[in-house]
C-alpha cells in the first residue's frame, strides 16, 4: 500500500523527534561514565598514592571517602541550583566542577590537596547523579522513559569498567595515578560541550513561565502535535492546581500526601547500597584472593564482574519499559537473595575453595550481579526522578540521591568489620536477608510507573492512589 506523502513526511518526523531524544539523554547519560569511571580508578590509583605521599591508613580512608562525603553535598546542592537556573546550566556547571577537581586531583602536590580535589569531585558527581536522571525523565515521552532514564546506571557500569582497564593499563610508574585522575576529564568535557547542543527541559520552562520555548522545545522532541497538546495539556492542569500555593522549599517535601513517594523513592534508594553491590565491586579481589586464587586471578573475575553488570543492566534497560519497574524488582530480588545465600554456603567450609565449590562461588556471585544490578541498580535512579511532583522533583530527586550516598558510605565502612565479627558465610547472608527485606518493601511500597505520565503519577499522588497499579494501561491510553 502506498502512504501518502503528508503521512510520509509525519512519520519522518517521528522518526527524527526520536532519535533526538535517544541522543539528548546519551548525552546526559555520560555523566554516568564520569560517576563511574571516578567510583572506579580509586582502586587503581590508591595504591600508588599511598606510596606517593607515604599514607597511613587514617590518611587512605580519607582520600577514599572524600568523593562519598562530597558526592552528599552536591546532591543536596544541585537541586536548589536547577531549579532556579535550569537544568541544563545545572549540568554544564557539575561538568566544569569535574574537570577541575580532575586536573586537581591529578597535579595535587600533598594528601590535603588531593583530599579537597576529591572533595569537589565528589560535588560534581553528586550533582550529576541528582540533576542528570531528573532531566532526562522530563525530557523523554511516558513509554521510553524508563529505558532513557536507566542508561544512566548503563554508563555508570562502563565507567567502571573502563576504570579497571585504565587502572591496569597505566600501572607501574610511581606517579601513574596522576594520570588516571586527569584522564576523567575528557568524558567531563564531552558532557559540557555536548550539553551546549541539548535543549532545556521543556517542564521547567512551563514552570518558569516560558511557554514558547517550552512548546518549540516539545514540538522538536515528539515530533507530532498530538502528544505535545496532550502534555502541554497535563502539565498546565498541573500548575494550574499549583497557582498561588506551589510551595518548592524544602520543608514541602513535609506535606502528608507527598509521603507515600519519599518512602518508595528513599527506600529504594537506600536498599539499592544495602542490598550490597558495591561490597562485591569493591571487595571482591580481597574475598576471592582470601579463597586461594592468585591476585591476577582475583582481579580477572573483579573484571568478569564488571562485565557482568554491563551486561544485565543493558537487558535491564531493554525490559524495563516492557515489564514494567515494580515486576521487574519482584521477579529478580528472590534470585538475588538466594544467590548470597549460596555463595555464603560455599564459605561454611575452611577447606580451599576448589572443584564444584569454586564453579559454585563464582556462578553464585555472577548470579547475585545479574539479578541485584539488573533491579535495584537500574530502578534506582529512574524511580526517583520520576514519583516526584514537578515543584519538589530536584529537590527530592536530590535528597534520593544523597541517601544512596550516604548508604554507600556506610556499606563501605561496615562491610570488613561484618567480615571479621560474622564471618564471610554471615556477612554474605546478612546481604541476603536484606535482599529478601527489599522484595518485602517493594511488594508493599513501590508502584508501577511504567508508561504513566509524570503528571499521571502526580495526580495518583494527590488522590491518594499512588500504589495502584493501574498506572501502566492508563499511561499508555495517555499517552
């Protein structure tokens, strides 16, 4: 059959609006690649440092927790400063942030100076954590929004991965850490430069009043009339309701009937580093070596690791939208849980891990990767930036972001001391247990959000039904 050339041209334009979208939150999403490729060289770089400035080990802690400590900052910052000059300035500025902090963390001439360097590194990293999902979600169309929003947590994996490779690439030269610490400013510059061709988020300028480039904006990223009308529609409803009582401090994320959003988005935020992902990123050479594998062996599978998470967090990203947030948590959560479960069983024995037991260990460990990384890790961030009204989203979206934070640094500290007062056996099935409490939180507290509009969603919050889960059959008739 032929299609007519008006029709033709229109789904040219669809095609084109797009493809602009994917490439607007590619974009956005190398902030991902700087988040972790600097949560990643520490590993590397630390130990050269320490020769470097010969540090103790209260002077190592610190140089590691400086970007946790910071990253805290910056996400409580970063949201106040993109809601008054914008998302995509908010952005630009993290990336100058982390080209600086980069060359100061590479060119710093003692411990205080790389620590400060750090510090601010960690801002940046802060601020691109909160500001960069809640872009991306006020930029992307209902039924795409999950899988642009999650190529976030997608880059973040290839930022690690690429922070192992440069770790093993340049290591050798006593001052080879220099380098590793400047190499992360060249994603930093590519995220400025690109953000210089991106649009504004058309959500903050209809609530900034700047209806016409808001809509020019829309019109570029649907490509058709007919969804820029619908939500153009939805968020002037929104603000309309809003009109002379928005109140966007913070003490109106204290309001009861935004209650039931903190508790999902916080309590997945907090459980996505207490269900123990980055236990097994960041310890998993030591574990492995403690086993009687050599350390080049450990350091393979640490990679294999790395791979792994890439891996299920593209199939996370494909599915996502498909399956939908909630069912996806629910289906993969239980096999997380019993993959610690029996990696923890393989170390109720003292013999040398060997044979079945070590095909067991390793199966297991992959397992727990695919299964946490290919949930919580990818929802993360997108639950976050999406549950949020438009008034309070970058100030909440910051808040969930400094609570990942916070609990990373607390996983961090803890996790060698569980090691030495439960054992390995009892450190792996605590995290099991609290993979088993995280299913329990999202079957009670988190809704589905696929291919709901946020101004759906916001409305579901004002109504007092957040947690039905109808959202998906009623966001795609939206949208």
């Amino acid at each position: 059959m032929e299609v007519l050339p008006q029709f033709a041209h229109l789904d040219d334009r669809r095609v084109e609006a797009r493809r602009y979208v994917g490439i607007a939150a590619a974009v956005a999403a190398v902030g991902g690649l700087l988040f972790g490729y600097d949560t990643g060289i520490i590993a590397s770089a630390l130990i050269y440092v320490t020769q470097s400035f010969s540090l103790s080990t209260n002077g190592q802690e610190w140089v590691a927790a400086a970007l946790n400590l910071g990253a805290v900052a910056g996400a409580v910052i970063s949201g106040p400063v993109s809601d008054r000059y914008g998302r995509r300035p908010a952005i630009m500025l993290a990336s100058v942030v982390f080209i600086l902090a980069s060359f100061g963390c590479g060119l710093a001439p003692d411990e205080t100076v790389l620590i400060i360097a750090r510090l601010f590194l960690g801002v940046a990293i802060g601020a691109t954590t909160q500001i960069v999902p809640v872009y991306v979600a006020e930029l992307a169309p209902a039924e795409r929004r999950g899988s642009l929003v999650s190529l976030f947590q997608m880059v973040f994996s290839l930022g690690l991965l690429v922070a192992f490779f440069v770790g093993y690439e340049l290591a050798g030269p006593p001052d080879c850490w220099r380098a590793m610490f400047m190499l992360g400013a060249v994603p930093a510059v590519l995220l400025a430069v690109g953000m210089l061709f991106l649009p504004e988020s058309p959500r903050w300028l209809l609530h900034r009043e700047q209806e016409v480039r808001a809509i020019a904006i829309l019109y570029r990223l649907r490509g058709h009339h007919d969804p820029v009308r619908q939500e153009l529609d939805a968020v002037l409803c929104v603000e309309g309701e809003d009109a002379g009582g928005a109140d966007t401090r913070w003490s109106a994320l204290r309001q009861a009937w935004l209650r039931p959003a903190l508790v999902a988005a916080l309590g997945i935020a907090a459980l996505s580093q207490l269900s123990g992902p980055n236990v097994i990123v960041y310890y998993a050479p030591i574990i492995l070596s403690q086993t009687g594998l050599g350390h080049s062996t450990a350091l393979l599978t640490s990679v294999l690791v790395g791979v792994t998470s890439t891996i299920t967090t593209v199939m996370g990203i494909a599915l996502i939208d498909r399956v939908g947030r909630r069912r996806m948590l629910l289906w993969m959560l239980p096999f997380a849980a019993l993959s610690l479960f029996i990696l923890g069983a393989v170390f109720l024995s003292s013999a040398p891990v060997a044979g079945v037991r070590m095909v067991l260990m390793v199966a297991s460990l992959l397992g727990y990767i695919f299964f946490n990384f290919g949930s919580l890790s990818v929802a993360v961030w997108l639950i976050a930036s999406e549950v949020f009204p438009l008034q309070v989203r970058s100030k909440a979206m910051g808040l969930a972001s400094a609570t990942v934070w916070l609990s990373d640094t607390l996983v961090s500290l803890v996790t060698l001391s569980l090691v030495n007062a439960l054992g390995t056996t009892g450190t792996f099935w605590l995290f099991g247990v609290i993979n088993v409490i995280s299913f329990v939180f999202v079957w009670a507290c988190v809704p589905e959000t696929a291919g709901t509009t946020l101004e759906d969603i916001e409305g579901r919050l004002r109504t007092g039904t957040f947690l039905t889960q109808g959202g998906r059959e009623g966001g795609r008739a939206r949208s």
